[in-house]
C-alpha cells in the first residue's frame, strides 16, 4: 500500500534533520573560506554561506553556483581546480546517492503495514527520528567522516612520534622538519626542538657517570640543569645522591672497623630509621663486633669453672662484665653447672679406674666395679659397660 504522504515533502524534512547532511554542509563551508581567504572575494561569502545554512538543498545550490564562478574566471579556475573542484563534485555525488537512499525508504517504509503499526505505538515525532537518522548515523555518518578526514584533513605524526619514527629509521631529517612545520613552527625551531627530544642521563644515572669518572662534574651539572633543577640546588641534589649504608652493610662493617655513635646516628637517619630505633640499632651495632671475642670468652669461663677453676660468684661477675644479657647470663650459668657435674663424674670414674688397676679388693670383680660406677649416677647399660672394661683389662688373667 503507497503512503498517502506527500514523498517530496518527507524527502525535504528528513534530509534537513540529517546530521550526515549537516556535516558535509560544514565541510563545504570551510573549504569554501580556505579557497575564499586569499583571493579578496570575501563580500561575497556571506552570500555563499547563506546557501549553507538552508540545509542540504542550500548546499546543493551553493556547490552549483560554486562550480559557475570557477568556471567563469579563468584566473581563480586555474588556482582552484585541484582542490574546490574535486571536493564539490564528490559531495554532490554522495549526497545524491544518500538522497535517492532516504527518498527511497521514506516512500516504502511509511507506508508499511509494520510500520503503521509501530506508529500506533510509539509518537510519529520519535518514530520518523528513528527512521530518518538512525540507521545512517550508525552505518553511513562514520564512514563519510573518514573518508573527508583521510582525504582533505589527514593526521600526521606528533613531533614526540616523529622523533622516534626518525630515529628508528622510518623517517629522515628532512621529513621530520616539514612535519615541524605542519605543526607550526619556524624553520629556525628544527633543530632546536630535535635536540631536545635527544634523551640525556636522568640525575641518578649522570651521578653515577660522574662518581665513576666517565663525565666531569661541569657535566654532571649540566645534565641536572637540563631535567629542570636550578643552578642554586645542584650541591644540594648532589648531596641527595649520595647513598647511605645499609643496616646489613653497616653490621658487616663493624665487624671490622669500630663506628663511632655519631656516624651510625647518621647514617641510620640518612636511611631512613626512626629516632626512637636509631638508638636501639646503635647499640646492637656497638655490640656487634665483639660477638666473636665474647663468645670465645665466655666458653671459658664456663670451661674454668667446669674444673672448678673459678667459683659460681666469680663466674657471675666474669660473664656480667662480658656483657651478657639477663637471660644469657642465667643460660650460661646453667651449662657451666651441667658441664661442672658432668666433669664430677668423670672424674670418680677415673679414680674407680685406677682403683682396680691397683687391684683394690673391694672392685675386683664386675658386679662391684658395676655397683661402684652406677652410684654416681651413671644408667645400668653404661656401667656395665664400663665394668666389664676395666674388669678384663687389669683383673682377669687367661689360664
């Protein structure tokens, strides 16, 4: 069934709403201010311009009247012809194929039985937006844009991108200072703005050129300058590169050279520790060099009073003044105390020893070498042992 609606009035309201038609009526307008702008014809873009803003027929009537006056003036024709010609052509072209497109679904589609029927339930107002817009703003708008930006406005690189581009070799020189030039600048900024894309050492990396001697400090200083510190901070950056000891660094140090409280004070601060650690690490690390020596120390002491050398008081005395902790006093206490019974023991049992080698007769046989070795403490299984021992090497004679 044919749509009673007038199909040159639909074509009209809907390519005037179009925002496909609005671009390419922009587009035509800032083309027509670039030929326009040097050729002194300016008292008559408002004119044209007028054209544009009655929508897509005005852009139509303009592109015409555009291409009478190129062709009317030899001079302006011979100036313009690879640039306004070509555009203009190409977008009438376009926009008579969009408008046989819109012309065409207009007339089958509202007169449609679905159609009608979706009318029914929704408003005409946001139903014609639908069908109008829509579809060529998601499948033909995107694609007008790209093909106008890729042919008449193309992207060239940004001077960061170029730079790389041109050392990685996909650009020269050369090219690098005409896209500078698209950009904008001056001729007399090529070089400057390729040096500075030059990439120098950071602060970190320049301090340690310059502590291993590979630059000079004039350098060293230029190339803080050049990241952006001020000529007044370069002692105060230099200062701040230079690296603190760490804590493990500092322990194997002090295992070798005494460090005075002031410097570890200061290189605890330097990095990074609490005041309220800082004394408590320097004692540890005061103490840290003489671990070894204490060590040695105290197992003598310990061996002295293991055979009754020294006394439990002086031991006490003897391990507090090595500097023992509390509770490594009292452990060092009580292994002298174990070491001490153990010597005890071993003692007795030297003596029952020499007891039956002088054939003493109260240990001439196992069961009493036994008895005598198993009242000091000594379990059952080892006391025979040792019974036996002595029994068969100084009592017993083979017949």
């Amino acid at each position: 069934m044919v749509s009673d609606v007038d199909p040159g009035q639909a074509r009209a309201y809907a390519i005037k709403g179009s925002p496909v038609m609005a671009g390419i009526s922009g587009t035509a307008s800032n083309l027509l201010d670039t030929v326009l702008r040097d050729k002194e014809l300016s008292m008559i873009t408002d004119e044209w311009r007028g054209y544009l803003a009655e929508g897509t027929t005005g852009a139509v009537d303009l592109i015409i009247k555009c291409q009478d006056v190129i062709h009317s003036d030899d001079q302006l024709l011979d100036q313009t012809k690879d640039i306004l010609s070509p555009v203009f052509t190409e977008i009438k072209e376009e926009m008579d194929i969009l408008n046989s497109a819109l012309h065409g679904s207009l007339i089958a589609g509202l007169g449609s039985s679905v159609p009608q029927y979706i009318e029914s339930l929704m408003k005409t107002d946001v139903l014609l937006e639908l069908w109008k817009t829509r579809r060529y703003a998601v499948s033909i708008q995107p694609w007008l844009e790209r093909k106008w930006l890729s042919t008449y406005t193309p992207n060239i690189p940004d001077l960061s991108l170029a730079f790389r581009m041109e050392r990685r070799g996909g650009l020269n020189r050369a090219q690098f200072n005409e896209i500078a030039s698209e950009h904008g600048w001056a001729y007399y900024y090529y070089d400057k703005l390729y040096n500075t894309f030059l990439t120098s050492p950071d602060p970190f990396l320049a301090f340690s050129m310059y502590r291993r001697g590979i630059i000079p400090q004039g350098t060293f200083n230029a190339y803080l300058y050049a990241h952006g510190v001020s000529t007044s901070d370069h002692a105060i950056w230099e200062a701040g590169l230079y690296r603190n000891p760490s804590l493990m660094e500092l322990t194997r140090i002090s295992d070798f050279v005494e460090l005075s409280d002031v410097y570890l004070g200061a290189s605890l601060k330097g990095a990074g520790y609490k005041d309220s650690d800082i004394p408590l690490l320097t004692t540890a690390l005061k103490k840290r060099p003489n671990r070894e020596e204490v060590r040695a120390l105290t197992t003598q002491l310990v061996w002295m009073y293991q055979h009754g050398r020294i006394t439990q008081d002086e031991l006490t005395v003897a391990l507090d003044q090595a500097g023992c902790l509390p509770t490594e006093l009292n452990l060092h206490l009580e292994r002298a105390e174990l070491m001490y019974g153990q010597q005890l023991i071993q003692e007795a049992i030297l003596v029952i020893e020499w007891r039956v080698y002088k054939k003493d007769p109260a240990v001439l046989t196992v069961s009493a070498i036994k008895t005598e070795i198993q009242a000091l403490g000594v379990n059952e299984e080892t006391s025979n042992l040792l019974a036996e021992q002595y029994f068969y090497h100084y009592v017993y004679s083979p017949p």
